[in-house]
C-alpha cells in the first residue's frame, strides 16, 4: 500500500476542517515526518492510498469491509508493506457533513471500542471505561495542535474538535462498557 500527506484545505467549515484536522493533521506535509525518498510507513491517511488490488481483496475477504486499522494489520501479516509517499499528495476541499455529524463521531467511537473490547475481560473493559473520560481532553489537545495557519475559522474549529472529539469519547465509554455489543453496524449503516 502507498499513501500520501493530505494538506488540509482553508475553505472548508469549521464543522469539516475540525473532522479533516482530527483524521488527517498529523498526515499535513510539515507534520508528516517526510523525506525525498519514500519511508515506510505505521499507517496511511484514509483518504489518500492505493493498494495493490488482490492484497486489498485478501486482506478484507474475511469483514467485507475496509476499515484502515485492521485494513493495515492484516497487509503487514500477509507481508505487504506501507510505503508513505510524500509526492503523492492530496488537498482535503470538500465539507464531509455526515463524517462530521456528532452522531457518527459517537457511533464511529462506539465501534471503535467494542472491536478493541469485544472479548476482553472485565478488569480492561474496565480499563477502557476509565480511558474513555480522558480522551476528551487528550484526543482534543492533540488535533488542536495539529490546526494549521489559514484556516477562515481557526476558533470555530477548535470548537468543532472539542465537541467532535468529546462525542467520539462518549462513544468509546459506550463501546467499553457494551463490549461485543457496540459492533452492531446495522444500526449506524
């Protein structure tokens, strides 16, 4: 798989540059750790990579479905590789409403922690929960550093993040606590 940075466009909303700065800041061209040459990479932004064709079909044939964190684990343990290319770059124009909707911020968190939880036992489940009321704080601290210069509402989308972030959280607690019954994808698709 290669992928790219994503620069992060200046026109977007604050309701979408707050997602695009949460998904994709730390892939921007001067946060992305890049060289001349292409590095390997730990993962790939999810809105600029190309993969091999019969090793995305392998490594998705079991789920039928691509999510990039497991999308990723199951390529290293087929062996592929992750290469991050920096001429392959991309800009992040178009507002994304429904990507950036509270209600799918807190379903993708949900989902996110009963996949981690689903046969854990109740000491991490537990573990989990507790995570789960400092993300707010951390996840939000994180991509505000990462909100680049010349966006047309820089304060608007810290905004943004905190509540985006803060809903993503409310999902993990959801999904901690839930477990294997967070994975329910029927009710977000």
């Amino acid at each position: 798989a290669v992928g790219g940075p994503v620069v992060i466009g200046s026109r977007l909303s604050a309701k979408s540059a707050a997602l695009a700065v949460t998904e994709f800041g730390r892939y921007q061209p001067e946060s992305w750790a890049l060289q001349i040459a292409a590095n390997d990479a730990d993962a790939l932004p999810g809105v600029n990579y190309a993969f091999r064709r019969d090793a995305l079909l392998a490594a998705t044939e079991e789920t039928k479905r691509l999510i990039d964190g497991e999308t990723y684990d199951r390529l290293k343990q087929a062996g592929w590789r992750m290469v991050g290319l920096p001429s392959m770059t991309v800009e992040y124009r178009h507002d994304h409403h429904l990507g950036a909707a509270l209600s799918t911020r807190y379903f993708h968190g949900c989902i996110f922690a009963g996949q981690q939880l689903a046969s854990a036992s109740i000491l991490k489940r537990a573990i989990g929960t507790a995570k789960a009321l400092l993300l707010p704080f951390i996840l939000s601290a994180r991509a505000i550093s990462k909100v680049p210069k010349g966006l047309k509402a820089p304060l608007s989308t810290c905004a943004w993040i905190v509540a985006q972030q803060s809903a993503w959280s409310a999902g993990e607690l959801m999904g901690a606590l839930r477990g294997k019954a967070a994975l329910r994808l029927s009710r977000w698709n």
